[in-house]
C-alpha cells in the first residue's frame, strides 16, 4: 500500500488520458474488478460497464459477482445494496460519494419512524400495515422495512412486491416515491381515492384519521426532479406531429404521463421494448436523457426514431457525477494497494436490510 493517489491529480486529465489509464488498470486488478454500470451513466463511463442493468438486475449482478472490489458507476445507495448483497470480504467502491439520489434523500428514518408512530394513533401498524420502500432509498430504510415484516421493491418488481405485501397486511406504506407508489397501485386496480399522500411535514401528514382508515396505500410525498419535468401537454404535443408514434415512460413519470404512455416500465424494460419494436417505429420516452440518447445512437441505423419527452435538457445530475477522472482515481488507487470511497453498511443494519432485499428477490425471480 502506497500513499492514496489524489483525485485533484485527475481533475485536469482528458477523457482520453483517463481511458488509456482505466483500461490499464483494469487489465492490472483482473478478475479482482468488476464495473457495474447503471442505464443512466454517461457514455464516457458506461462503455467500461462490465455489466449494466437497471437497479433490480445490478442488485442480483452484485449479489452473484465473486470479485473482491464491486465499483459501482451508479448512486449511494446502489453501491450500499451491493455492499449488503455481497460477501463480507468483497468491497463496494463509489468513484465519487457526491452521487447520491435526491428522491432517496426526501425519507430518512426519523421521519419514517415518525410517521409509523403517528399510523399507530390510528391503526397497529405492525398488524396492519406492510412498510414498503423503493430501493431508492437509504440503507436504515431497508432495515427499517426489514425488521417491520416490510420489503424493498424496484421499478420492475412493484407489482409484484405489492402483491406480496397485501398478502401480509391490508395497507401498504409505500416510501419514497409516490409516483411508482400510485402508478403500480392504480395498474392492480386500486383506486386513485385509496391511495393517500403522506405529507412528511404535516402532523399525521395532512391526513384525518379517517382517510388512513379508508386508504389502502399511503403514499410517501417524494418525487424524481428529473422524472416529474415530464407533463401530459409534452405527450400531446408530440401526438399532433407524429400520430403513429408510441410513448414509453418510467413510473416515476406523473400518473397523467403514464396514463398517457402506451407502456411504462423500468429502464431494461425500456430498452427492450424499444429494441423488440418493429423498424421505423418512432418513439417518445419519458426517462433520463443519457439513456435516451444512447438509444437514439443504438437504434438509428434500424430506422427507429427516438425522441426525449421534455423540451428541456434534464439530466440525473447525480448519476452524472461519476465521470472518467474519478473512475480512473478510483481503479489506480486500487491497483496502488488503496480502497478509496468503500461503502459500507453497519452490521446490524446491513443483516435487517438484507432480510427486506432478500424478500424482494426471492419473489421476483
Ligand atoms: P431502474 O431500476 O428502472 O433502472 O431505475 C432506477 C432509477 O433511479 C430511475 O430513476
Ligand atoms: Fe434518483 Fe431520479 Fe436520479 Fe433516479 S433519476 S437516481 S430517482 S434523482
């Protein structure tokens, strides 16, 4: 081990400069690396992707991978899944700790824990209530979840998750996101009027006792800032031009904007459904724009035309955090003998998270 290499010493490097060092480094480490790529990164990092996936297929590429270091081009609390999934010797590597999500950030478990007090002036939450959280969140949310009888769920499991979670209890604590909350709830045929939004600042979060009752999902108030610049109007206007065109969006979109799509699923379902269309299919899409425009890229030559949904440039400014620079600091100080960024999830809460994961895989085989 040597004296950890500086990252302002790659802050001036080129893209170029810091493929040629990537790549060096990543012959050096061998079968002791692997990358893990989110859809979401920028090309100049996703193309040293060893595997790429959306968070569910990431999760289970990290549970099964037998390398000692995991880097995870992605956000926080990916790499944290893939320190909880992963053996205790094997070390979660984020390039740059700056990347985290935003909507992770708008639960933490002092609010969630509050609200679960205040449910339990209503109704025995315990009993009653089966506390679900979107893989987009932190690691103390999932040991929450885990150790309430709760579960995680990803954007291309949360039908089936909730399925699962009414088999336990009558009502669900869906957290962060309300959209993935009210978007897979109204798909298995819940009504908009029994599912609530709990407004984390309000006492009882703006709820009577009686809408809790009645309700059958409480919907945490979070949000993507990226997913919900995309409006119905975006949809419409496009429809006017191209009649024939299709739309697919994530269900972190708006419940207007999905309703309006003509499919809605996670970014690999994205991916597919958009490589299995027929040539010359024009298709608007409701996700990150990164992924959006590697798709234009990737299907152009088969005639399939590809459109970003907002008139405005939106990007996960945190995912693109992770730039050539900080994954080539990152892979050089390994091979120099230093773990730079490890994430590392506490014992205790790291067995209860895993618990709330495992449950989450287990049925979403
Ligand atoms: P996916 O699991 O669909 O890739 O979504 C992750 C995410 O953060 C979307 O904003
Ligand atoms: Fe979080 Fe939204 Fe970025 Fe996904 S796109 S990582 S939900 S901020």
């Amino acid at each position: 081990m040597s004296d950890a290499l500086s990252i302002q010493d790659y802050a001036q490097l080129s893209d170029e400069e810091c493929e040629q060092r990537i790549l060096a480094a990543r012959e050096a480490l061998g079968e002791r690396l692997v990358i893990l790529g989110h859809h979401y990164q920028r090309q100049e990092v996703f193309k040293f992707a060893d595997f790429a996936g959306d968070s569910l297929k990431l999760s289970r590429q990290a549970a099964n991978s037998k390398a000692q270091f995991i880097v995870f081009c992605g956000v926080h609390f990916m790499a944290e899944v893939a320190d909880i999934l992963s053996r205790d010797d094997q070390v979660s590597i984020i390039p740059d700790l700056a990347a985290g999500c935003s909507m992770a950030d708008m639960a933490n478990l002092a609010a969630v824990e509050r609200a679960w007090q205040e449910l339990s002036e209503v109704l025995a939450p315990d009993e009653r209530v089966t506390p679900v959280t979107y893989i987009n969140s932190a690691a103390d949310l999932k040991a929450f979840c885990g150790r309430h009888g709760g579960i995680v769920c990803t954007s291309s499991n949360a039908g089936k998750v909730l399925e699962w979670s009414f088999a336990q209890r009558e009502k669900v604590l869906f957290f962060p996101d309300q959209h993935l909350g009210r978007n897979t709830g109204y798909r298995m045929g819940i009504p908009l009027e029994e599912m609530v939004e709990w407004d984390f600042d309000q006492p009882l979060g703006g709820l009577t006792p009686e809408q809790i009752r009645k309700a059958k999902i409480i919907l945490w108030k979070g949000f993507c800032s990226v997913h919900q610049m995309f409006q119905p109007e975006h949809i419409d206007k496009f429809k006017q031009l191209y009649p024939d065109a299709k739309v697919i969006s994530h269900p972190e979109s708006s419940f207007e904007v999905c309703q309006k799509s003509d499919a809605v699923g996670s970014t690999e379902m994205i991916i597919r459904t958009i490589a299995d269309s027929a040539p010359g299919t024009r298709w608007l899409v409701g996700t990150e724009l990164n992924l959006v425009n590697r798709l234009h890229e990737q299907f152009k030559h088969e005639g399939k035309n590809i459109h970003f949904m907002s008139p405005t440039v939106c990007m996960c400014s945190t995912m693109f955090r992770i730039d050539p620079q900080h994954l080539a600091w990152t892979l050089e100080n390994l091979v120099a003998g230093n773990i730079v960024n490890q994430i590392k999830v506490a014992p205790q809460e790291k067995e209860q998270a895993r618990l709330a994961l495992q449950r989450m895989l287990d049925i979403s085989l």
